[in-house]
C-alpha cells in the first residue's frame, strides 16, 4: 500500500475522479479497472494486457493523489491456448 | 459435421502487447475453421496500434474476422484502422456480412459494432434533447444494421458478432448502473430476428461468458478478461447436418 501515516481516507469524489482519469488519461485509457474505497484508502482491481499497463496505473494514480494511500490489486490476462473446447449442437 | 469458431474480443493491442497472443494464435489452423474478433481490438484506434493488430492476428492460416470497438473510435482514425486491417487480410464488418467456406458447412457472420441503450423496461428514449435522441437513433440504426446484415446471408450456420452486449444476462458481474452503457436489447432484437446460431460479443470486462436472448439464441461474451485465455473455441454442430 502506497501512502504514509496520518494520510485522510478518500472521499467519493476521490474515487469519482480516479475512474475517470483511468478511463480517460490515454497514458491508461482502462475502463475495466475497479476503484474501491476501504476504511484505510483505495484498491484498485481488475485485469490488464500487460505488466507495464499495471505499473502506469499505480503511477498516475499515486502520482496524482500523493496522500492517498492506495492498495493495487490488478493482475495480467493470462494468453494461453484453452484447453476445453464448448460443443453447442 | 461441425463448423470450428475461435473468439476473442477487447484484446487492446499496442506495442506492449504485441507477441504475448501469438503462440497461441499459431495453434489456430490445428482447432479452428475461423477467428472472430469482438472490437476493441487497440486501446485508442490509432493507425500505429492497428498495424500492432495486424502483427499479431495477421496470417495466421484461418480466416480473420472482426468488428470494431469504442476503443477503436477514441482517436477518429476509423478509415486508416479499417484499411490497415483489410490490408493484412482481416475482414472487417461493420452493418455487413461474410460467408466463409468451412469444412463443415458454410458459415454466415454478420457484425456491427453496436451501442448502447439500455435494456427492456430500463433503457433510453428517443425522446427530449437531441443529444439524447441522436444516442437513442445510433443504438437503433446499429441493430437495423445488423437485423439487415444477419438476414441478407445464405449459409448453414449463421453468427452475430457485436462489441456491445445483445442482452443483460452476460452483463452479471457488472454494475448494474452502467448496464445502458454497455449494451442494448436492440441488439438482441435483430438476433432474434433471424436465424442465428451464436451471438459473440464484448465489451464487457467483468461480465459473465454464457447468456441467451429472449429467442433463445445463445450468447457468448469473450471480451478476454472474462474468458481469461486467448480466445475460446465453439464447436458449432447439428445445424449443418
């Protein structure tokens, strides 16, 4: 978790603004990420293409609420070949 | 006999991606008789992210079918996105249809990218600003568009390929506050009104895989963060015996 003691939790608007600047920053342009406000700050969830799309959201969200403590929980999408294949007769 | 489909949708190509699909993707030829890609193939539509598409599911040795996305209109680069994808052999629907010869019949695929709007009994209106009546026109031209598209196609085996969803079922995951923003029961609709097998769709990354419309016509929703793979395969069978 990013932040340092003493930081204030986020309000709403808070939250409003993170969805907003990751759908719309294009350094992100993520509509898929979820923004969720716990009693100790934010998490962010959801799945990316890759690692270095990972990064840069807990970069620019951090990089602009820098009092905020935010916990990322954001994975990559596995691209493996399936294994099962749906029959649909 | 049975018609092979591959799907796969909002894979979000750019440089960064390029390569992480492919080895799964040469697999291609050995399991499937086509790819269908549901839209938001790039993450801004520009002609740079488009020629990263074409790197990655061009020439793969099965016909490359898709439609276009939200993403894929962010940069109002549209014409130079499509031609980049033509020119790599990517057959791109928008309001239109293909047949492609497979070994198990032949297969009609007719896609729109769709919009959104809402669904039965909590959806938009034509009706107040223009605003909101040009947003309500586009989701219904989009659906005429493609009711138009599934019914001009002669094969044995018809697909509806969308980005935006046909019905709520495949929605469930999502907020249901943004449900008129992901899809439309328009959509569902022209399915419905034609003699469709399968409907494919994206768009919704915390969605649900499995649905069907009110018809009864199933739908999958392959955006890749559900489907949690590079793409799924559906064996399409007994109505082409």
């Amino acid at each position: 978790m990013t932040g340092q003691p003493g930081d204030v939790p986020p309000d709403e608007y808070v939250e409003a603004e993170i969805q907003s600047m990751l759908a719309e920053d294009p350094s992100v342009a993520e509509q898929g990420i979820t923004v969720v406000r716990r009693e100790r700050g934010l998490v962010l969830y959801g799945e990316v293409e890759s690692q270095h799309r990972r990064e840069e959201i807990l970069r620019r969200v951090t990089e602009r609420f820098p009092h905020t403590p935010v916990t990322s929980d954001i994975g990559v999408i596995r691209t493996q070949a399936p294994t099962q294949v749906e029959e649909l007769p | 006999m049975v018609i092979r489909i591959a799907a796969v949708g909002d894979v979000h190509l750019d440089e960064d991606v390029v390569g992480r699909f492919r080895p799964a993707l040469e697999e291609l030829p050995d399991c499937a008789d086509v790819l269908l890609l549901a839209g938001d193939l790039t993450r801004h539509g520009t002609e740079a992210e488009a020629r990263c598409v074409a790197r990655e599911f061009g020439d793969l040795g099965v016909p490359v079918i898709t439609v276009l996305g939200n993403h894929d209109h962010q940069c109002d680069q549209v014409p130079q996105v499509v031609k980049v994808l033509q020119d790599a052999g990517i057959t791109v629907l928008e309001g239109t249809g293909t047949v492609v010869e497979c070994a198990g019949g032949r297969l009609g695929v007719a896609g729109v990218k769709g919009f959104g709007g809402g669904f039965a009994g909590r959806c938009a209106s034509d009706f107040g600003e223009p605003e909101m009546k040009a947003f309500v026109r586009t989701t219904r031209e989009s659906a005429d568009a493609l009711a138009a598209a599934l019914l001009s196609l002669e094969c044995d085996a018809l697909v509806a390929l969308t980005h935006y969803a046909p019905v709520p079922d495949t929605l469930a995951g999502e907020p249901p506050e943004i449900y008129p923003f992901l899809g439309c029961y328009q959509l569902g609709q022209a399915i419905d009104s034609a003699p469709t097998a399968l409907a494919l769709h994206g768009h919704a990354h915390h969605g649900t895989e499995r649905g069907t419309t009110p018809g009864g016509v199933r739908v999958r929703n392959v955006a890749h963060p559900v489907i949690k793979q590079a793409y799924s395969i559906f064996h399409l069978g007994d109505q082409v015996d």
